[in-house]
C-alpha cells in the first residue's frame, strides 16, 4: 500500500507540473564572479561554431558553454581592441566576428585568432552594425551612416545621420532618426521618404527611434526612446502601439527586438523584458525580483538573441548575462520568495496529499505549507504564527 501511495502521489505531482509550469520563466544568471569581464552587458550573439559573444562595458568575453574568454583593451598576443566599451557584435559570411566600440570598429578572426582595428573608419563611437548579402558592412559612427566593402577593402560616409539601421529580407537598409520617422536607403544613396511613426506634436527628446525589426516584407515592429513598441506596416501605411503591460506605450525604452522559437517577440526594455504575441496583441512583463534567484537580475535590458537551440541570451546593465531555457521550464520550481505566495522554506523533508486534493509540505527550516492543486494557492503554517496566505501572482500578464 505504501508503494501505492507513493506512485499516486507522484502521479500528482506530475499533474501540477502539466497545470502550472506553462509559461513560467527562469533565467539563470552569469556574472564578474563566474568569468564575465563586467556585469554590463550591452550586445550578445550566437556565431556559426556556437560560441555566445557577450559584449560589456569592460570588454568582450566568448563563452564556450563552461567557460569565458576574455578579450580587452591591451596589447596581448591577441591584438587589442583599442577600446572597452562595446556596442555591437556581428558575424559576417566568412566568419570574423566583427566588434563596434567606443573608440572604432574592430575585426576578431577566428583562423588567426587576432584583433585588428579598421583604420579607414574613424576611431569614434561605432554601433548598429549589420551585414548585407554582399558581406559588407554598415554600420553607424556618432549616428552617420557609413559602408565598408569588404572586397574592395573601401569604406564609405554616406553622410545621413540615423539613431539605428536594419536590413529587411530583400536587403532592403531602413533607418530611423532621432525626430520619430523611418525611411529607406537608397541607391542614388539618398534617404528615401521619411515616415512618421511618432507624432510630431511630442517634445523633440521623446521622438527617437531605437530600433527596427523587419517582422515580414510588410510589417516592422518599431522600437522608440519614449514611446515604446509599434508596429508599421508598409502596404497600408497604419502605424499602431502594441501592448507593454500596464504601461502602455508611455515612457517605455525600447532597446532589442528578438523573435522566439514560439514566435512571440521579446522586447528588451529599461522596464525589464516584455513579451508580446501579436496573434493576441498580449504581452507579459518579466522583471527583475528581490529574493528570486530565478528572475531577471536587473530591469535594464541592453540587448536578447536567440541561441541555436531556442534559449534566449538577455544582457542587462547591472545584473550581467541572463540565460532563459524552455528546457529549464519543463517542471515548477517551488521556491521561497519575499512577499509573494509560496511554500515556506527551503529543505523539504515530507510531502502528502489529503482527501481534498490538498498537498502538505514539511520543511526543516520554515514549518509547514499547503498547497491548494486548484488555485496554486500556498497557505503557510509555523509554531508562533497564525496561518499565512498571500495572493500575489509570480507574474501578470495583459
């Protein structure tokens, strides 16, 4: 009867499993204290062997899985990157890692395993780099526009100021300025006409564009300095704002855009991470929490890219790399959190279930928790308190 028991418990437990662990989101947290040359991370990317690239405000690390590998401003065998301050990590169609600084572009290969700096281009602020079918670069420097063909070893200044730059599928180079409008490059290499995507009645410094993400040949999910996500589409020229939580639109900086193996779109945010569905036009807001060692570790979000395998790298200004995995997610985690509903402590020693379908938990370091299977509803017991129960949902959705 024991062996009974035992099999139809766990046979309820694999029910909450089914019933809660939908949609739970925990990050595991990379720092200074486990390898990370600094806890801002401003870029992160995937390259084609599988290395994640992390770019900080201290340097670049190359992170294998177990281990990091440092690259900074010094002379080394490696070269230098004359610069720490990183903005931008991409890999073009042979394979060098290519590296956007505060003070120049630089180029890392990977056969020679070397860092040399581009001296054609000014040695000033360089960021938004991207890599077109050609395998040239175009990048920003100070927010002009410039090109560099790799073939001809030539690089030029397209004199148009933008505040962010993205190629669509037809290779088609869309910027955004610092007045609230997008256009498209052009080959008399011109800005082609301008589109309003944030009203012009707001104050000037409320404007900016931060970032465009082609979601199809019609559609590009805007992000704004002040005005949060929209969404444009080309084929009828509407431009609507998309849901960020109980924020609406308002005040909400909008850094990355990265699409997920489910198709929802993670929005990194100075608010933490949303994630919006456009299929429903719902989002949910994933932040930082005191006490929860499985949340964000910091509000402020620089940058997300989408590993291979269909993780998701977050690099936060304060709270270093973030790795979220849906493998990570297959089971709840029951944890102690200050302030919100959950079990008690952490040493678990019994677990039973009762007539009612409850679940009674003993722990050796915080007294009794039960777990209410319909609500997810924990109410705590110990020796010198009355019951406690709160109500505070782990995360909202809207």
């Amino acid at each position: 009867m024991k062996f009974f028991s035992k099999i139809a418990l766990l046979n309820l437990l694999f029910q909450i499993v089914v019933s809660y662990s939908h949609g739970q989101y925990y990050f595991k947290h990379y720092q200074v204290d486990d390898g990370l040359v600094h806890n801002a991370v401003t870029a992160v990317l995937q390259d084609s062997k599988g290395f994640i690239w992390i770019g900080t405000r201290g340097g670049v690390n190359r992170f294998d899985g177990y281990s990091f590998k440092t690259f900074k401003n010094n002379n080394d065998k490696f070269g230098s990157l004359g610069n720490d301050v990183i903005n931008s990590i991409v890999e073009d169609k042979n394979r060098m890692i290519w590296i956007g600084t505060g003070k120049g572009l630089f180029k890392y290969d990977p056969y020679k395993e070397t860092l040399t700096q581009l001296e054609s281009a000014p040695k000033e602020y360089t960021n938004n780099i991207v890599i077109d079918k050609d395998n040239n670069l175009w990048f920003l420097i100070q927010f002009s526009l410039y090109k560099y063909i790799q073939a001809e070893n030539r690089i030029e200044h397209l004199k148009i100021q933008a505040s962010c730059i993205a190629l669509d599928s037809n290779m088609n180079l869309w910027m955004g300025d610092n007045d609230g409008n997008i256009s498209i490059y052009n080959s008399q290499k011109k800005r082609g006409p301008r589109i309003r995507i944030v009203n012009k009645s707001l104050p000037s410094n409320a404007r900016s564009i931060s970032k465009i993400y082609p979601v199809s040949n019609n559609e590009f999910l805007i992000g704004c300095f002040k005005q949060g996500l929209k969404i444009y589409s080309l084929q009828s020229g509407a431009v609507r704002s998309l849901p960020l939580g109980d924020h609406e639109y308002k005040d909400t900086y909008v850094r990355d855009i990265t699409i997920a193996n489910d198709g929802k779109y993670w929005i990194a945010t100075e608010s933490g991470i949303y994630i919006n569905d456009l299929k429903t036009n719902t989002s949910i807001n994933l932040r930082k929490r005191i006490g929860d060692k499985y949340a964000l570790g910091d509000n402020a979000v620089y940058a997300i890219c989408r590993d291979n395998q269909g993780g998701m790298w977050a690099g936060t200004f304060f709270g270093g790399l973030n790795y979220y995995s849906k493998d990570n997610a297959r089971f709840e985690k029951y944890y102690p959190i200050p302030g919100v509903n959950s079990i008690s402590g952490n040493a678990v020693r019994e677990i039973c279930s009762d007539s009612s379908g409850q679940l009674w938990i003993g722990t050796e370091d915080a007294g009794l928790s039960k777990l209410d299977l319909k609500t997810g509803i924990f109410t705590n017991y110990n020796t010198t308190e009355k019951k406690v129960v709160f109500l505070i949902p782990i995360y909202t959705a809207f």
